[in-house]
C-alpha cells in the first residue's frame, strides 16, 4: 500500500504541475489520483500509519503492540489528509466547498503536525515521523494552492 501511495503522490504533484503549464489530460489526471489517494488515507489510516498490512485488517494478532491511541491518531491523521486532499482537488477545480475543506484539513493537520512533532522528540518513534513527513507534504501542498488558487 504504501507504493501505491508514492505512486499516486507522484502523479498528484506531476498532474498538479500540468495544470499550472495547461497541459490537456492534468485536470482528469488531478482528479483521479487525489481522490484516489483520499480514499486510501480516510479508511484506511488506521492500518496505514500503524503498520498494518491489508490482509490482516481483521486479525486480532495484528493490533499486538499498537496502543488504542494511536489507533485513534492514525483514524484522525486518515481524516484530516483525506479532508485537505479534497480542499486541494476542489481548490483546483474552483468547486463549491473547496475553501471549508481545505481550511479544515490544514488547521486539523497544524494540529496533528504540533502533537506528532511533541510526540516524537519525545519517543522517536517511527509511527510519528511517518505522520509528520505525510503532514508536511500535504499541507505544504494545500498552503501552495491555497496561496496561489490555480
């Protein structure tokens, strides 16, 4: 999953970079990719950020070791990327409820960017350095076209 995520972050920003040069084919190619990447990010956070392969969704075995709050986080973290990804997709194509989306994915990701770096200094933990590279890049990201308004 998480190559599919690469993936599909490459051709979000390539196919954001081809709207900006009006190449025909990155307006379809923004939207296939971003609202991909969202629905990786909503349901599928929780398993994502922890580590959790698909297949084992569902196994109690899995979970051993990831505490409910992180759990919870990850769930928030799924949420918050999904919400700012869809500000950005609806941001470039001027539709409706595309600044009430964006602003909510990035004050709940300044959030979540604020707690994970707190949490890291003090753990080191590979769980909140995976958040706060996501976070970073998705919110640099929508600051830009928030900014710019392609």
């Amino acid at each position: 999953m998480k190559r599919l995520e690469k993936i599909l972050g490459l051709l979000s920003l390539l196919s954001l970079i081809a709207l900006i040069i009006e190449v025909p084919g990155g307006l379809l190619l923004s939207i296939v990719t971003m609202l991909f990447l969202s629905f990786i990010y909503y349901p599928f956070g929780f398993a994502f950020f922890n580590d959790i392969l698909l297949r084992k969704i569902f196994k109690k075995d899995a979970y051993k070791g990831v505490s409910t709050w992180k759990i919870v986080g990850s769930i928030a973290v799924g949420i918050s990327l999904s919400s700012a990804l869809m500000g950005i997709l609806f941001k470039i194509n001027h539709w409706p409820g595309a600044d009430f989306n964006l602003y909510v994915g990035l004050v709940t990701m300044l959030l979540i960017l604020i707690i994970s770096v707190y949490k890291y200094l003090n753990t080191k933990s590979a769980f909140y350095l995976r958040i706060i590279k996501r976070v970073l890049i998705v919110g640099s990201i929508g600051i830009l076209v928030w900014v710019i308004s392609i």
